[in-house]
C-alpha cells in the first residue's frame, strides 16, 4: 500500500513538472508573439536551464536575437536625440541588455547555445554622461537663485547622483540646493501652564516632535524644526505653527442610577404541588429588583493651531482640534430570584466600582485623537508647499 501511495505521489510531481513546464513554455511564447522579446527570454531561460532539449530551447534562440536588435535599434534613436538627457534611457537600455546577458551566462545550457553580448563598458559610459548632463544642469539651474530653480536643481544632482553613486561633488551641491529649495517651518511647543499635567502635555508633545522628526520632507521640499533647532542652526523660517490648548477639562464624573423591576424570559420551577399524592412540578416566571450604576469620567480638550507667515507675521491659516475621552465603569446589585437575570445582568451584579485612572493618563487619552487630526492636516496643509 505504502510502495502505491508513494508511485502515486511521484507520477503527481512527474506530472505537476510537465504542466508547468508546458505553462512556462507557452509564456515565453506568448511574450515572443506580442514583440515582448526580453521576457521571452527570461521567461524561457529556467526551462532550458533544467532541460536543454526543451521546446524553450528554440523560443530563446530566437528571441534574444530580436532582443537584442531591438535594443540597438533603441540605442541609435536615443544616442542620435537632441534631448540633453538622452544618455539616461540610452544607460537604461544598456542595462537592460546586460540583464539579459547576465542571465543567459548564469544558464549553462543557455550561453552554450546563445552569444550574448555584454555591454557592461558602455552602460558605465552612458551612465557617466548622463550624471555628467545633469550635475552641469544643476549647477546652471542653482545659478539662477530662488527657491523653484534651487528644487530642480536639487533634483538634476540628485538624479546624477542616482545615474553615479557619489557623482562629484553632487551630494554637496544637493545640500546647498536643498537648504534655498526647502520651506522651512517651526513648530512652537504645546502650552499647558498647569502643573498638574506637564508629563502627560510632555508626552503629547514628543508624540508630535517625533512625527515631526520621521515626516520632515512631507512634500520633499518642506522641513520642520522644533524651536530649539532652528535655534541651533540658526534658521530663518517661513511659517511658525503654534499650538495651545484652548480649553480642556480631566476627570469629569457622571454618576447614574437605576432601580427597575426584571422577569426572567422563560418559566422556571418555582415549588411543587402533591397531585393524588405524587409530587408535581410548578413553573412560571419569577422576578427581582436590578440596581444598576453606571460612572463616567469624561476627558476633552480643544486644541487651537495657527500657522503664522514669519515675514508677514499673519495668520494664514488657522484650525481646531476636539479630542474627548469617555471612561466607564457599571457595577449593580440584585434583590429577588436571581433567574429573573440575564447572563450580562448576573455578570454587572458581580462586578464592583473601579476607579478611574489617574489624571495624567486620561489628559494623554484625550490627547490621542487630537494628535491624528492635527497630524492629518499639517499633512494636506503642506502638500502643497
């Protein structure tokens, strides 16, 4: 039985093999048909890979011949363009066709039956052009001052820097670039003047710096500086964000109460009777009196950001923030046929008053959804800038 099972499995995998060998094959040769001459190529490579006399075999031998006219064709038209960037795409062609090559000669089977050409010299040299056309854009673009000609200038050096990892001096000039490109903005602290809640606004506020620290380029161009780092690095900004509670109350307590009579949905035994002297059964419903308390501690605030053009020293924009946090707790107690209770009645019954928690965690609680509102916007405000 065991010898069955296990012939059986392998005539699945035999047969599994041929599928998708079969699947591979009419991949590469849909690709070849639709003028998609590298994937035909790639997609045929591991079926020759594990067997060169696979009808993949005849899919790449003719493939990577269009291939590669194809993209000589391409390197003519892109090397002949007036575009002062056409060494980008002529190095990405070449890239393409050392992708090609590469995966042809990492497949013994493939390289014994296919030249591959490598074109590893050229693409250095195209690439070497085009962070050479780019760094020297740049360089005229920064000449020209202001901010809109500093950001494409910034994006010409970061391109050559992309095309030639550590082109020149292209990773300097980004920084000089970046510095009249970007849009700087101080985001002035929280003020909470009462003592009794500095820790918790403190933290409130390293929740905000720390957005501000891992979402400083929100557009790219815009840079946020808490008041000590602009301090520091002696920045000239052009919008102030100041933040301030207009109001916010902690620990406000709300206690009901409730007595209400309750029936118990079913009929349940409730004594016996002696019926020509046997003992019987009495059913109906019974009945007790539910005391319930329900307390609960509210939380909110409302926080006013104004955004201030430095210059100018007007208010550009300006919003509010509601936050709210409810704590409850239900406790309640019973008199009378504890039947008469549902599952989630009998539960509150046993439950006994909590107290809240202390001050400094409800201001953070109430704090949270103020934080994602404010967050959110300062987001969309400055997409734009």
């Amino acid at each position: 039985m065991m010898k069955r099972l296990l012939s059986l499995f392998l005539s699945s995998l035999v047969i599994l093999g041929v599928v998708e060998g079969l699947q591979s094959c009419k991949s590469a040769k849909k690709s070849l048909k639709r003028g998609d001459y590298d994937q035909s190529v790639l997609r045929a490579i591991p079926k020759v890979n594990d067997n060169a006399r696979s009808s993949s075999a005849d899919i790449l031998k003719e493939a990577y011949p269009l291939a590669l006219q194809q993209h000589l064709d391409d390197l003519k038209r892109q090397e002949n363009d007036s575009d002062p960037f056409r060494w980008e795409r002529a190095a990405e062609t070449y890239t393409q066709l050392n992708t090609l090559y590469n995966a042809i000669q990492g497949c013994a089977n493939c390289a014994r039956m296919v030249a591959a050409r490598s074109f590893f010299d050229q693409e250095r040299d195209a690439r070497d052009k085009a962070a050479t056309a780019r760094y020297e854009a740049g360089q005229g673009t920064l000449r020209q001052g202001g901010r809109e000609n500093a950001r494409r200038a910034f994006e010409h050096f970061e391109v050559a820097n992309a095309m030639v990892p550590n082109f020149r001096d292209a990773t300097r000039l980004m920084d000089e670039a970046y510095e009249t490109a970007s849009f700087k903005v101080v985001v002035e602290q929280v003020l909470v003047t009462s003592r009794a809640y500095q820790l918790s606004n403190a933290y409130f506020q390293d929740r905000i710096n720390e957005f501000l620290q891992t979402n400083r380029r929100l557009n790219k161009f815009v840079r946020f500086y808490t008041p000590q780092e602009a301090t520091n690095d002696k920045v000239q900004p052009d919008h102030v964000v100041t933040l301030q509670f207009d109001d916010f109350v902690v620990g406000q307590t709300l206690v009901e109460r409730n007595t209400e009579e309750v029936t118990s949905k079913d009929s349940v035994k409730t004594g016996e009777v002696t019926v020509d002297g046997k003992k019987v059964p009495v059913y109906g419903k019974v009945k007790a009196k539910l005391s319930r308390n329900r307390k609960t501690v509210i939380s909110k605030g409302l926080l006013d950001m104004q955004i201030q053009d430095f210059g100018s020293k007007k208010i550009v924009f300006q919003d509010k923030f509601p936050g709210e946090y409810r704590w409850v707790s239900e406790w309640g107690s019973y008199n009378g046929d504890e039947r008469a209770l549902t599952a989630d009645q009998l539960r509150m019954t046993k439950a006994r008053e909590q107290n809240p928690p202390p001050p400094q965690d409800l201001f953070i609680e109430f704090s949270k959804p103020i934080y994602n509102s404010l967050t959110s916007r300062l987001r969309s405000f400055y997409e734009k800038y």
